[in-house]
C-alpha cells in the first residue's frame, strides 16, 4: 500500500490541470494548462522542442449518456524551442488541418513564453458545432478537451513504453496526456430555478 502512495500519488498531483473558459460573448472558448510544468524548463533549456497539442470538440450525449456525438475535434501544436545563440524561446503555434502556416513568435523570458505556449485563445464555438445549433441548444451539450504534452529529443523509447504502460497511462517521461475534460453548458431552464 506505502507503494501505491508513494508512486502514484506524486504522480496524479504532478500533472497541471486543463481550464476552459468562454468569453463574455460566449462565441469564443480559451483552453488553458493551469501550473508549471517542470518538463518544459528542463526540455527547453535542454536545446529540445517541447509541444502541447490541444484537442477541444463540442458533443451531445445520446439515450442514457452512452456513446456521445462530437464533431470534428479543432487541434492546435503548440512547439516551444530555446536558441542559445540569440536567448530567445520561439513559439510556433499551428492549427492542424487548416492549410495556413504555424505563426511564430519570439519572447525573451520563459515566463511569457510558458504563458503563450500554455493556452489556446479564440477557439471559435460556430465553428466547433459546424454549423448544427442542436450542439448548443440541448442541454446534454458538453465542450471537451484533451491535452497532450511532449518532450521531442533524447530519451529512451522502451524506457517510456514501460513507465506508461505500468502507470496505465498516467506517466510518460516525455510529457503527460490530461485525458478528455469535460465542460458542462447550463440550460436556460437551470438558471430561472
């Protein structure tokens, strides 16, 4: 039992959480990596590119909440590199699937490099629900999202496989993977009570 404590406890508190907020609008979502996250200073001042890959996709649940219906999950890589030479972290952010090129943007401090490369901003809800309002108009409606991170560079492949497998899943040495979020909309009906 001490085992259990001792390995997997540290663990489940070591992850950063997930946030999701709408703006005052309700017409644009932020998908947010709340805490530090060790991995990303000792990557980055290793010379190594560390990503986040943000995954958010709105759902409706069915008959007895089984088997939910998404649409398509908007996915966002985040890539954060330091250059030694100039001292300057690069942030290249992309939009998978959307034919335009990652932008890219270069912070001084790590500090404000962390803080852009931790949070996706203006995820669009029109676009989530692709145009069928039953998405936002049922109050079985969730928005869901998943964040992936990863230390690309040197390390052990085999070494990884058989932390993540033992751990089931929980712990990676190159990153960690938060599972899916859920975030609940209220009814209209909910709020008059």
């Amino acid at each position: 039992m001490n085992f259990l404590i001792n390995v997997f406890l540290p663990i489940l508190l070591a992850f950063p959480d997930v946030l999701m907020t709408l703006d005052k609008t309700k017409e644009h979502l932020a998908v947010v990596v709340d805490g530090r996250d060790e991995l990303l200073d000792s990557c980055t001042k290793s010379g190594m590119i560390f990503s986040y890959n943000f995954e958010t996709q709105i759902c409706k649940e069915r008959f007895l909440g089984i088997f939910s219906n998404c649409s398509e999950a908007h996915k966002e890589q985040h890539q954060l590199t330091y250059d030694s030479i100039s001292g300057q972290y690069r942030l290249d952010a992309d939009v998978l699937d959307d034919e335009i090129e990652p932008q890219v943007t270069y912070y001084s401090t790590l500090d404000d490099a962390r803080k852009a490369h931790q949070s996706v901003r203006g995820i669009s809800i029109q676009n989530l629900i692709e145009n069928d309002d039953d998405y936002i108009k049922g109050r079985r409606s969730y928005i869901r999202t998943r964040v992936v991170s990863e230390c690309h560079g040197d390390h052990n492949e085999t070494l990884a496989d058989i932390s993540s497998f033992l751990t089931l899943g929980l712990y990676r040495v190159s990153g960690f993977d938060t599972g899916w979020v859920d975030f609940r909309f209220k009814d209209k009906e909910e709020k008059k009570h």
